[in-house]
C-alpha cells in the first residue's frame, strides 16, 4: 500500500512537471534541441530544468534560443519553487501569477495539481492519523482531534506539506465554531471562525459564517462583504450553485443598503448567472439600482444618465419601472419624440399605468399637436379624476385653444384637489388675465406669492399684468428681476429655465414696444431666440418690432417664418395681414392672411371679415367646434 502510496505521488509530480517545464526551447550549434524551463541566466551559461534534471549549458554551445513570453515573473518562479518542492511558495506565487496572466485555465491545472500532490504526500506520510482525526471529529472530540492535528504538523518534515493538515485544522475550528453558535454563543463561535481563517486561506466555511455575524450589525458590513467575497472565491466549486446565488444576494443587499448600487448590480448578474429561479426579483433589483443610479447622477452628464436609464430597459424589457423612467428622462430632456416612442411602448405594457397618458399628453402639447394631447388627458382623467397636474394640463388645454371658462372649471377642480400646489392658481390667473379680469388674475397670483414670494412664473405673470395696467415701472422692475435671476442661476440647461427666461425677454420686448422702443425692444426678441431659434412667437415679435420701425420686407420675412414654425397659430396670419393691408398696401396679399386666421380660428372674426371685404375679398365663414 506504502508503495503504491508513492508510485502514485511520483507518477502525479512527474505528470505535473511534465505540464510546466518544456515551455523554452534551446537550440544546441550541434542540432539538438533542449526542452525545458530557463531558471538562471549568467554571463556564460545558462540553467534549464528539464523533466528529468537540470542542466548547466555554456553560452558558446548555444545556436539560440526559444523562450515562452505568455508565463508571467510569479509563474515562473512557481515554478522554479516546484522543482525545490517548496509548495506552498509555489501556491502563492502561482495565486499572485492569476492576477497577472490570460492564460488562468493553465494556471489553476497547475494549482489544482500541486494541492494533489501536498495531499498525496502527507496521506503517504501520516494516513493512518489523519484517519483517527476525522474520527474523532465525528464524534465531537474537538480537542483530541486538534491535539492530533497539531501533533502532525509538528512532525512534518518540512512546511511545505503543511497546508492539507491546516486545511483540516481550519474545518474543525469551522465546526466548533457551528456548536457554539448553536448554543447561541456567537462570540465563541466567532473565536473559532477566526482561528480557522487564520490557519487556511481555504476556510470558506468560516469566511462565510463570520460575514454572516458581521452582517448583523451594519456598522460591521464593510468587513462582512469582504468575509463574503474572500469566502466565495475561496469556495470555488465547493458551493452549489443556489448557495453561491444566496451568498451574492446577501452582499447585494449590503451594497443597496450603502447606495453602492453598482456594486449591488454586479452581484445581482452573478444571481442571474447562478440560480434565478430562487431569486426572481433579481432583474427587478437591477432596474431599481439603475435608476438611482441615473437619479444619483447630475443633470448634466445627460449621456451617462441615458447609459443607466437604458441599461435597466435592456435588463427587463418587460419592466415598466424602467421604461417608465426612461420615457420621463426623454421628457424632461426635451426629446420629445424619443419620450413618446417609450409612453406609446408603455401603454401597450399596461394601459392602466397612472401617469403614462398625462407625461404623453404633455409631450403632444409640445409638439402642438393639442388634440392628441386632450384625449391623452381625458384617459388619464379616466383612470384617476383627481389626478391634479391632468385637470390643470386639460385646463391649458382649454386656456391656448380660447376657451376661458372651460380652462378655469378644470383649474377650479384641480385647486380642489390640492389648495398647496401653484399650477391651478397661474391657470387660473392666466385664464382670468385673457378674461380681462385683471382684479381675479392678481387674487390667484397672490396665492402663489403667499407661499412663495420669489415664484418666477408668477413674477412674470405679475409684471404683464402690470403691463396692461400701464404700470411699465413696475412691470419693467418685475422683468428685470426675473432675466437677472435666471441668468444668475446658471443653470439655462434646463429647458424650464429656459423657458422661463425667453418669456420674460419677450414679455419685456412687447413692453419696450408700448414704451415706442422698438430698437430696444428688439434686442430681448434676438436674445430670447438665441436661446430658443426654433420659437415661432419670438420671430412674430420681431417681425412686429420691424414693422413699428417700417422696415416691413424684415417684418414680412418674420411673420412667415413664423408661420412655418406653428402654422396653427392664427394671430400669426393676422399680423402679416395687417402687415399688407395697413403698412405695404398689398391688399391683394392681405385676403389669404385674414382669411387663414378665421379658418384657423380667429376670434375677432367679424372685425376680420370687415377687413377682407375693404381688401376686395369675399367674408369668410367662421369654425365652428
């Protein structure tokens, strides 16, 4: 038996030798070729080991020379420490060699052999005793089997065999530490988990069951995620599959706990690998840490917050979390088309879903396609009649297509829904101002200011309601304000702000206007379209500015371009008809103007009928709805 013991000790380090030496080559000036590892190159000679010995070859013998470029400095000297049979240097050179190499598939066969030939040597050596540990072990005698164990290391002959024995040692200290923990004793139990990690880099068991003790008390998770993941690389194939996905989901949750949620997102796709079935939130989790990744993220970096946003739609095509969040990103982005795509993905998803046809309305509202925009509003009515931005966004609905009184029973509705929240008052003030019912206007507005005295939308409200009081101190004061403050922010990146500003530069060109400071007033039109070139009023207000200034070939390019940009909006063929008919005298041009405007549905109609009949043209019925 002994000797069939070391038949196979000899035959496996021979078998693994064979596996790592010949990777140089050494061409003799004679032919012959020599096969093995370089271990020393001098001056005048050179060392190889060869499978059977090493050799000493002179330089002048030499014709060339092969060497093999994929083995990194620690593998090599691995190997050098395998052929000196000092195996445990060998083990941590060749475990510093996998973070250095490609080639780990290599580097692990090695690895795995060394550990059977430790193993095959010291059960040739003390058989017989590590048989009566394990016995011992079974029967609980947890000191006999230590006091055996520790017997054996001290009669090896040398370090190097050590590390099967301190493979069993740590076990045993792993098993203490489970009858201890059993008794509810976890300090004991911890005691032993250390002293079986300090006896084996192996000890997954212990790694594993003290990051399960530290993982109690959340001042302790740093060094519990890294208990669980030094014990699960220590596991390798040790572990099912289920429990490395167990052990994964608990660092996960760790990393969630502490808003690492890339980290957490990496362990999740190790669950998705391992065993998804016993983990079916998984995919969930992930779209969730992508989120709040994206949310984490400054609005600036709009680019790594789509990265997230669409790493978690491709995660879970079926979440409606990710698509959801995705769809809003576009919109609050202004990729209007982009959002609507991913609302219209989203109603096929799940139609009943609060809040996909109020976000789709609003991005029809954009686009000016207000039809669309109202029956995406009254689907989301139907779905929650108190949905509070729907009434208000119907209600604006109502207010741009002229219907005031419609517009103010939706924001009356709305404000019954919450009296805290700002939208319904600025409709209701909006409504009331186009009312001419200046008195009701400024009762809402100063429920806005109650609250928030800087509101800017509010400000700008005030100040046109100044405006057509003919207070142009107080108005002009209130526009300044507000196009110094936006500007102050620095912040123009976001559309809103944006918006904001543009409206107050025109706001306070149509002032200089009234104040017959067309030059002046002409410089807010410029400045709001630099910011916004594609925005049909800023054009109209120019082309206004140009006419007052009798430049009326710029103010006729105005209008149309104008008209191209929203060719719904009839004051737009209004003003170039007064443009023709009162400043250029082109009646002719005049008729198809004021006629666009009625169809378009104009209300002063029966003015503009008047009108087309004095340019020679035939009245035009009015739309009606």
């Amino acid at each position: 038996m002994i000797f069939k013991r070391l038949f196979l000790s000899l035959l496996l380090f021979s078998t693994f030798m064979t596996s790592f030496l010949f990777a140089d080559s050494i061409i003799m000036k004679n032919g012959k070729k020599i096969e093995g590892r370089i271990l020393k190159e001098e001056e005048n000679s050179i060392t190889i080991m060869t499978a059977a010995t090493s050799i000493v070859i002179a330089r002048a013998n030499i014709e060339s020379i092969e060497r093999d470029q994929v083995l990194s400095p620690n593998e090599i000297q691995g190997d050098i420490a395998v052929e000196d049979k000092r195996y445990n240097d060998a083990l941590s050179y060749y475990q510093a060699a996998l973070n250095e190499t490609q080639n780990k598939e290599s580097l692990q066969k090695k690895i795995a052999e060394l550990q059977k030939i430790q193993e095959e040597e010291v059960s040739r050596r003390f058989g017989q005793q590590l048989k009566q540990a394990d016995r011992l072990l079974e029967m609980k005698d947890f000191d006999g089997a230590e006091s055996l164990l520790k017997q054996i290391l001290d009669t090896l002959p040398n370090e190097s065999l050590a590390k099967p024995v301190k493979d069993k040692l740590a076990h045993l200290y792993y098993c203490r530490a489970l009858e201890y923990q059993n008794t509810v004793d976890d300090a004991k139990a911890f005691e032993f988990l250390k002293k079986s990690i300090a006896a084996s880099d192996k000890a997954y068991e212990a790694r594993l069951m003290i990051a399960d003790i530290l993982a109690n008390n959340p001042k302790n998770n740093d060094q519990a995620v890294e208990n669980y993941l030094s014990g699960l690389e220590a596991a390798g194939d040790k572990l099912s599959k289920s429990d490395k996905a167990r052990y994964h989901r608990k660092v996960a949750v760790i990393f969630e706990q502490q808003h690492k949620y890339m980290e957490a997102i990496e362990q999740h796709k190790f669950i998705l690998e391992l065993d998804p079935v016993s983990f079916p939130d998984t995919k969930e989790r992930i779209v969730t840490a992508y989120c709040y990744l994206a949310a984490q993220t400054p609005p600036s970096d709009y680019n790594k917050r789509l990265e997230y946003l669409t790493a978690a739609v491709e995660t879970d095509t079926y979440s409606t979390t990710a698509r959801y969040s995705l769809a809003y990103f576009y919109y609050e982005n202004n990729k209007i088309e982009d959002s609507i795509n991913q609302w219209t993905h989203l109603i096929n998803m799940n139609a009943r879903i609060t809040g996909i046809h109020y976000y789709l309305g609003m991005c029809y509202l954009k686009q000016k396609k207000y039809e669309n925009a109202k029956d995406s509003f009254e689907r989301e009515l139907a779905l929650d009649p108190n949905n509070y931005d729907a009434l208000c966004a119907i209600g604006d609905y109502y207010l741009t297509g002229g219907k005031y009184e419609q517009a103010i029973a939706n924001y009356e509705k709305a404000k019954n829904v919450s009296i805290e929240k700002y939208r319904a008052y600025l409709g209701l003030a909006r409504a009331y101002k186009k009312l001419e019912q200046p008195q009701q206007a400024r009762e809402n507005l100063d429920l806005v200011f109650k609250t928030n005295p800087e509101h800017i939308e509010a400000t700008i409200l005030s100040g046109a309601l100044y405006k057509d009081d003919k207070d142009h101190k107080k108005a002009r004061e209130l526009f300044d304000n507000v196009v110094s403050r936006l500007k102050e922010k620095g912040q123009l990146e976001d559309p809103e702000s944006k918006d904001l500003l543009i409206e107050a530069l025109n706001q306070r060109g149509e002032l200089n206007l009234i104040l017959d400071s067309p030059r002046i007033a002409l410089a807010d039109f410029n400045e709001a379209l630099k910011y916004q070139p594609d925005f049909a009023e800023s054009f109209y207000l120019i082309a206004q500015a140009h006419s007052k200034m009798s430049n009326f070939k710029e103010a006729e390019e105005n209008y149309i371009k104008a008209q191209m940009l929203d060719p719904k909006n009839p004051k737009y063929y209004l003003g170039l008809g007064i443009l023709y008919h009162t400043k250029m005298k082109e009646t002719q041009k005049a008729v198809p103007q004021y006629t666009k405007y009625i169809e378009l549905g104009g209300e002063d109609f029966e003015k503009v009928n008047d009108w087309i009949k004095e340019c020679g043209g035939q009245p035009v019925s009015p739309i009606t709805h």
